[in-house]
C-alpha cells in the first residue's frame, strides 16, 4: 500500500515539498490541505500587483509556462490531490489523522497520514487597537487583499493612505500608492528609522533621504492608537497627532501561525515558531515543518530565528520532499539574506546589522565604503554603498549590508558575501575574494574587496574614522576642537568653504606634505573627500608627520548626500 503524505497549507513550501517527493515517489500519495480557495501563488509579488509592475493578479499563479496552479493543475499534472477551503483543526499523532473541517459545508472528518507536513505560514501582526476592521483597512495578506486594495486606487476612491509598519511590505507598498497612484502616502513607524530588524542606521538614512525625495512623509517613534471613520476608516489616531486617511494597510510584521503544531504538543518557540532541526522534522519524526510557520537556526548567532520569505520556504520545501522519500537532506540554516527595492534604489543585506552585532555580545565594528559598481571609466557606472559588520577578535564577517541604484549589481556583491558567510568567512576572506571582472561589471579592486580591506585597516587600527551623521553634529555645532579640512580640489571644496566660513577648509590631498604649517597639531583634523579615498590618504599623510588625532569621514561627501546630510 502506498504512503499517504499530507501537507497543511498550500501556497509555498506545501506545493514545493509535494511535487518533489512525487517526483521521488509516483506511487505516494499526497494531499495538500488549505483554508483558501487559491492556492500556489507568489504572495511577494503582492505589493508590486497594487503598483501595476504586475498587470494581471492572475500572473502572481501562473507557472514560467502560463498554466494557472489550480486544483487541476496540481491534480493532471502532478497527481496531488488539492483540497480548498478545508481547515485542519488538529492534529492526532498517536492515531496519525488530522481532523479536518469543510469550511463551505461546514462538515468535518479525519484524514490519515503516514506522514505530515506542516506548511501553516504565517498571518499579519495586529495591533489589537479599535477600528482595526473597519472597511478601508488591509493587510495584504492575500490576493484579496491586493484585488481590493487595487481597485480602491484604479478606482480614484482613496487620496491619502497611512502605512503602519516600515519593513520590507511596508515600504513595498508605500511605494506602489505613491508612485503608480499618486496617493499621499504617511508611513507611521514605531522604532526610530525605516527597516529597523534589517538595516542600519546608516543605511536606513539613506533609504529616508531617498523616500522623502519622493514624497513619502516618514514618522518614527510613534504609535498608533486607533483608527476612527463612519462606515469606513477616515482617520489614524497616535500617541503624536491624528492622520487622515481614507486607506490604511497595516504592515507591522507576521507572527507564525504554529498554533496548531502547539496544540498537537510539538515543541514550539515562545515567539510562536515551530522548532525543528536540520532535516526539518519536529519533535515528532513523522511530521515536518517548514516556511514562515518555523525557526531555524541563524547561522551568525547560532540560535533560532523565523525568517518569512518565499524564497527560503521554497528550498525548505526541496530538503522536505527529499526526506520524505527517504533521503538525508539538510538545512543547516540561514543568514538572513534579503532584498528590496525603494522606488529608484535598493537595498540588501544578510546577517547582523553593527548595531545588533553588539546586541548579540560581539565586539564588533563597521566598515563602510562607497564606490563605483563598475570600472570608473565604463559608461553607467553608478556609486554603490557597502557596510560590512565585522567581529574583532576573529575578524569574522557578522553582516553585510548595501545601498545603491543598480539593484541586480548590489545583489550579486551581497549574494556572494552571504554565501561566504555561511561557512564563517573573515574580513580578509572578502580582500581576496574572487569576484567576476570586466569593466562593464565591476571595478578591477571590487567594492567587495575594497570593503574587506577597509575592514583590515580599522582592525588594525590603520583607518580611522567618523560616521556621517557624528560628522555632521560636530559640524552644526561648530565644534571648536575639529579642524574640518577638505582634501579635495578647490572647485568641489568652494561651496563649502562659502556655506562654512571660518570652519571649512581646503588643502587637496596631494598638497598636504607641503602645507603642514597651515593645520593645527592641538585640534581633532576631520578630513573629508568624495568618498573615503583621498581622506584616508591624507590620514596616512599626517599621522606620518607627527599628527596624533586625525579622523576621516567614512563614506565620504557621497555617504553625506545620500543620507540626506549635504553640509551645503
């Protein structure tokens, strides 16, 4: 007799992880269980239906080949039974069925497995406030969700809208309402920048500078309260003001659903993740997890960590289906790769932010570099910004992260580190690093490499420098202990030598031998160039000369820009 496999939940690991034990196993038997009536669909092509990047809601279910994955699709072409609108209530492990309710009918029965899978996902946060369920308000949390909130817009129904939350869905969807439907758009964010669980400060302000350019009005440190309307939503109280709104979408994050895994007394985390080990099973061998509902192991920290991409819960999938026929395929874990795009730029990173780095007991530091993602001399090139988190007393990489207006090039230099890093690479590892070169792709130092040794050079307390924002507050304040010297050439240096009269100055690097006389030995020199080159230079330059406190800009005028911080 044939195994029966039954897999709770249909939209992305279930289909991934059915298909490929089919493939193994013709002969099994499988079902896929879920609560909607559509199954097997990109949800994080969502956010970009509602901006119109994607035309047809329909192009979110369809395969590379056109063939929508329906109920049929899944029945003729791979022989998996696809029940929907079915909810799984519980679960009975010792006699293996799971009991199941029709949620058209209403009736219920029990459904024998030899083995299980659980694909539950994950559901938006609430904010368990008033008004939550007023009409007007979304979630996209389905494609429904999109439909809905698609046609409110295409429609000219909604003027202003407020999201709630600035993560990846967040800023997805704040882009789609503003750029494509002209909507005003409020983000309300309860940490201090935008991406606050990804990102740096450093790079958030990057991405802030970039948002307001564009109109989107950011507020942080502030929460919401309630949302009031007659009828339907019309306004968004917080603890600072009242916004009106006549759409609001709350992204404020996903909580696993591992409910039910709870109930059938699997080990589940306190933050509500389902706990499994590297083949992917529970804590009962005949049932398997995987997707947005689990935790799996961060490969920087070591502990557990859920991580809710389509992505990641499509190679779990593979590692399920593959076990479930038998085999001994691992998933060791992750270091949180991700990537998403802000109107014209982007950002990526994978692993440990500097500032959660030391959250997490490392002693770590910060290395930030901006440099051109191609030859400077090959047409196109545009500047791309890195900053990699690196431990000091192993000089292992906890973190990169990246900025710029190319996104499939930053992704390439981020997509590399993190694969180094799963195999714990070192500061000198990325110096080295391999990287494909030819001028219309990369420069012949690429800013990986540049970035690994920029990192060796404060390890070794070489390069010594300042962020853009320390920069800039002891510039507004006229900090009489800084001699802020420009080592550019004087037409770049003029206007800042007009904006800051008596506080600016301008000797270019390749003058600083012959001009000591005109810097002070008593003062902190904080030099500055257009993006860290020259002014480590110049450091080097004067510390050989006898110089004892001398910084330099980390990033640069480049980095200040983009940060929203042009001293001009």
């Amino acid at each position: 007799m044939s195994e029966h496999v039954v897999i709770i939940g249909a939209v992305a690991l279930g289909p991934k992880a059915a298909c490929r034990y089919k493939r193994l196993r013709p002969d099994a038997r499988v079902t896929l269980i879920d609560r909607d009536a559509i199954v097997s669909y990109g949800g994080c092509g969502i956010p970009y239906y509602i901006s119109g990047d994607v035309s047809d809601l329909r192009e979110l279910r369809t395969t590379s080949f056109k063939l929508v994955r329906d109920e049929k699709f899944f029945q003729e072409c791979k022989d998996i039974e696809v029940l929907t609108r079915t909810e799984a209530l519980s679960i009975d492990r010792q006699g293996k069925t799971v009991r199941l309710r029709d949620l058209e009918s209403g009736a219920e029965r029990d459904l024998a497995y030899d083995k299980l899978v659980l694909a539950t996902g994950a559901r938006p946060r609430r904010l368990g406030i008033p008004g939550e369920d007023l009409p007007g308000v979304h979630a996209v949390a389905n494609l429904r969700d999109a439909r809905d909130i698609r046609d409110r817009v295409s429609a000219g129904k909604a003027g202003k809208a407020v999201v709630v939350g600035s993560g990846f869905i967040g800023l997805e969807v704040a882009e789609a309402l503003a750029d494509m439907w002209g909507l005003e758009v409020a983000v309300v964010e309860i940490m201090d920048h935008v991406l606050p669980r990804n990102v740096s400060p450093a790079l958030a302000r990057m991405a802030q500078a970039h948002l307001a350019e564009k109109g989107v009005e950011l507020r942080f440190g502030e929460k919401v309260l309630a949302l009031e309307g007659e009828g339907r939503v019309e306004r968004v109280v917080t603890d600072k003001g009242v916004l009106e709104a006549d759409l609001v979408v709350l992204a404020a994050g996903v909580v696993p659903n591992g409910e039910l895994a709870r109930a059938a007394g699997l080990e589940v985390s306190p933050r509500g993740g389902v706990l499994v080990g590297e083949t992917l099973r529970t804590s009962d061998p005949d049932i398997f997890a995987g997707g947005d509902c689990v935790e799996i192991h961060h490969l920087v920290t070591g502990k557990t960590f859920n991580l809710p991409l389509g992505s990641m819960a499509n190679r779990q999938g593979r590692v399920i289906g593959s076990n479930l026929a038998g085999a001994k395929a691992v998933f060791p874990g992750a270091v949180g790769s991700f990537a998403v795009k802000v109107f014209d730029r982007f950002l990526c990173g994978a692993g440990l932010t500097p500032e959660q780095a030391r959250q997490e007991g490392f002693d770590a530091l910060a290395a930030l570099v901006i440099q051109f993602d191609r030859a400077h001399f090959f047409p196109g090139k545009e500047l791309m910004t890195l900053e990699v988190t690196v431990d000091r007393a192993t000089h292992k990489v906890l973190g990169i992260q990246g900025f710029g207006p190319s996104g499939d090039a930053l992704a390439g230099r981020v997509g590399a580190v993190a694969a180094l890093m799963q195999k714990g690479c070192t500061a000198e590892d990325l110096s080295i690093l391999e990287y494909p070169y030819s001028p219309p792709f990369s420069s012949a130092m690429d800013i990986v490499n540049t970035a690994g040794t920029v990192a060796e050079n404060l390890l070794a307390g070489m390069n010594r420098g300042i962020s853009s924002e320390e920069f800039t507050r002891r510039l507004r304040a006229q900090d009489p202990s800084c001699f802020f010297l420009d080592c550019r050439e004087p037409d770049n240096a003029a206007p800042y030598l007009a904006a800051h009269p008596g506080q600016w100055h301008n000797i270019p690097q390749g003058q600083l031998r012959e001009r000591l006389d005109e810097i002070p030995r008593d003062r902190t020199v904080v030099l500055v160039c257009n993006t860290g080159i020259r002014s480590y230079e110049g450091q080097i330059t004067l510390e050989q000369a006898g110089f004892r406190d001398v910084l330099n800009v980390h990033g640069g005028m480049a980095g200040l820009k983009q940060s929203g911080l042009d001293p001009k």
